[in-house]
C-alpha cells in the first residue's frame, strides 16, 4: 500500500456510502434501517485493516499476493498488450498459453484455477482504482456485504421477533475481518449469502422470481470455481431441508410412515448423482479421492505451506490414513475442532484470540440451547433450522478434518457463520420469547 490508498481510497468509500444511502429505502424496512449502514462501513474497516495486518504484521500474504504478483501483470498486459491481458481475463488458468505465457509465468497463483479467479476479479476492480490496494479491497468488501445483506432481510422477514440475528450475520467479528478483504473467503461468502437468499425466497416463501434463479446460477457458478467443497456441503443438506419441508404436506401419519423409506432412498440416490456429476474430472474432489486428498491437504497445511505462513498454531486430531472409515472416526474430534477451539491456552496470536473468544461464545450458546427444551422442540418444527445444523456439522467435519492448522481454519469456517448463528440465535430468541409468554400467562 502506498501513497495512492490515501488518495483514491477516501474517493472511493465517499462514493459508495453515498450509493449506499440512495438505496438503502428500497432494501431496508423501518426495522432494518439502522443498521445499513453501520454494516457496510465495518466491512469497509475490515477490509483496509486486512491489509494493513498483513503487509505491517504477517510482511505479506495471500489477499497481498492476489494484488500485487496477480492483477499487477495482468493490468501490466492490458497496457502493453491490451488483446493479450483480455485473454488473460477470459482464460481459466491452469493450463500454460503461449500467448500469454510471459505474464501469466509471474502470476504465483495461475495454475489454480480457484486462485486465479480471484486474481482476475481483483483486476476488474482494479481498472476502477488504478491498481490501488485499499480501494480495490473495498470493492470487495461491497460484494460481501451485499450478500449477507440479502440474507439477513430474508432471515428476517422469516424470524421477525429474532432480533439478536444482526449480530450473527453483519457484526460477527471473523466474517468483518476474513470475509471483507481481498480473498477467496470475500467473495465466497458474498455469493453464498445470495444463494441463501435465493433458497429461502423459494422454499420458505414460494417466491417464483426469475431474478433470483439468476441470482442463483450466478452464485452457484462462483463458489463452485473458488470453492467446490461449500456446495458439496450444501448439496446434501438443502435436499434434507427440502425433504422435510414437502414431508410436511403429507398430513396422514400412516402414509408419511410409509413413504420416507423411500423418499430418504430417492434423495440419498439424487445427492450422489448430483455431486458426481459436480466433481466429474475433478480430481481433486471427486467422490472417491476425497478421503485421500484431505489427509494430503490437512497434512500439507499442518507441516508444509501452512507452517510456514500461519504460524505454530497446528493442531492434531489423530493419524489419516485416506480412507473413509478413519475419517468417520475422527468425525466428532473435526467437528469439535472447528465449532469451539482454539480453546483459551490452545492461542498464539492475536487472531487465534479473536477466534478462541467467537468459540467460547458460540459455546455457551450452544449449552444455553440444550438445556431448554422448547428450544429443541423448535428446531425439530423448522425445516429450514434443521437445514442449518445439517450444514453447520457436515462443514465443520469438511474443514476440521483437513485444516490441522488454526490459522488457516480461521479463514475456512466463516461459510458456516452466518447458519451457525441463525439456528443458535433463532432459537435462542424464541426460548426467551416463549418462556416470558409463559411467565406472563401464570
């Protein structure tokens, strides 16, 4: 960062709080508000502060690397050579093009096509900031805000007494600071919040907009390029959510007992052949070598590329040997791991203690929930919370089991947040609700 963030970036954050204020009436309620724009400008704050704990606290890193040996020589292309850098836009990376081989040879991350896709979109917003770190960042942090914005009006039309929901999807600490930089987790979580939106406008209310199918596909395309193993979650656990909301059409007890053997069946069979057919000719997530490659990847980042950029915050659930059955065991532990650790001596820095305080406070929620029964029971009557946990243990298991590092955990858990609290702090405010109806009525 230099001089030019302290020119063209206040420019930059003018212009978008004033978009901001033009069209917050027509996104927001009388409810809703107050709190636009207070959760736009935290995002801004993350973002910069992003950037600045990794070029003066870390010395580098990939949000920095993105920018600097990515967009840098594609903006460098686009001057010198302006057909050759629109090829380097349009093509997907991985595989070497003689035409544009001079650039993309310094680009660290064109051989991963997840990786480089970042590198491209930072580009695009670069054009508007003339190659500016800060102000591009604030681009991003935009997009991020805009999906979980999306997602907290629906989650509120939804729950409407669920006050404490703010918290949990614009406020929440990791998702300012991981999700509002210049990073994968940005856009991921950014186009994930759109999805949820999508989803929830379409099965909790019917909704038969043609603008969020393609809202949706848009979505869907995007954290499947930057992050497949989220929709390989979500996959399984939306057909659950469905599941269970069109069960509930059947009303004779008889015939729902009869029908759900098969339905399970059905669905169980329709997952499988929807995330092969995902993964066809991705090695590296097809069904049958996800085993293998998290222990290559948990291992990697424990004792490879993740010692040596996160730090001495490793941890160890057991020994992977890549199969199926070793991860079924160490389940419970990976799970454990990415819900509520680092535990308070497990800390090493000052972000795996912002992380050790989020976990300690999603685990009194936790505790407060289950012990109080009509918390339960409401779970158990909403599809869609029950989707929510689904979601919450199978990522969990998904990125505890091939982490084995804190710091890079950190980063990989902020997809789930947003469900995490929404089932916690949902259910939490209708216990409290119920339990004052109740005392007020004896």
């Amino acid at each position: 960062m230099g001089i030019k963030d302290f020119i063209i970036t206040p420019i930059y954050l003018g212009l978008f709080t004033i978009l901001a204020i033009v069209i917050r009436p027509y996104v927001t309620t009388s409810r809703t508000r107050k709190y636009f724009l207070p959760a736009l400008w935290v995002r801004f704050i993350g973002a910069i502060a992003l950037g600045v704990i990794y070029q003066f606290y870390y010395g580098g890193g990939d949000t920095l690397n993105y920018w600097e040996h990515g967009s840098k020589w594609i903006w460098q292309a686009l001057n010198e050579q302006p057909v050759v850098g629109i090829k380097m836009l349009l093509e997907g990376g991985s595989k070497w093009n003689p035409e544009t081989f001079s650039y993309t040879n310094n680009i660290w991350y064109y051989k991963s096509p997840s990786s480089y896709a970042i590198v491209k979109i930072t580009t695009v917003f670069d054009l508007f900031t003339l190659h500016t770190y800060s102000a591009t960042a604030l681009f991003f942090s935009v997009f991020s805000f805009s999906g979980l914005w999306a997602l907290f009006t629906s989650l509120q039309k939804k729950y409407p007494r669920s006050n404490k929901l703010v918290l949990g999807i614009l406020f929440f600490p990791s998702l300012i600071f991981w999700g509002s930089g210049i990073l994968k987790d940005t856009i991921t979580i950014g186009a994930l919040g759109w999805m949820l939106w999508a989803l929830i406008e379409w099965i909790e209310f019917r909704s038969r907009n043609y603008f969020g199918l393609v809202i949706f596909i848009i979505a869907f395309m995007a954290v499947s390029v930057i992050k497949l193993y989220v929709v390989l979650c979500l996959i399984p656990t939306i057909i659950i959510w469905l599941f269970l909301k069109y069960l509930r059409v059947v009303k004779s007890l008889v015939l729902r007992i009869l029908i759900i053997p098969f339905l399970i069946i059905v669905c169980g069979v329709g997952a499988y052949l929807i995330l092969q057919q995902i993964t066809e000719g991705n090695r590296q997530y097809e069904l049958t070598n996800l085993a293998e490659r998290a222990k290559i990847t948990a291992y990697d980042i424990r004792y490879g590329w993740g010692a040596r950029l996160e730090g001495d915050g490793g941890y160890d659930l057991g020994e992977l040997d890549g199969t199926w059955s070793n991860m079924v065991q160490l389940a419970p532990k990976a799970v454990v791991v990415s819900l509520f650790r680092p535990f308070p001596w497990e800390v090493r820095n000052p972000l795996m203690l912002l992380a050790s305080l989020e976990s300690i406070v999603i685990l009194i929620l936790v505790i407060r929930l289950f012990t109080r029964p009509m918390g339960i029971t409401k779970i158990m009557k909403d599809p869609f919370l029950i989707f929510c946990l689904a979601f919450t243990i199978l990522f969990s298991f998904a990125i505890g089991i091939s982490s084995y590092n804190f710091g890079t955990l950190m980063r990989y858990k902020i997809p789930m947040i947003p469900l995490l609290l929404t089932f916690l702090l949902v259910n939490t405010s209708a216990t409290n609700s119920n339990e004052k109806s109740i005392l007020h009525q004896s």
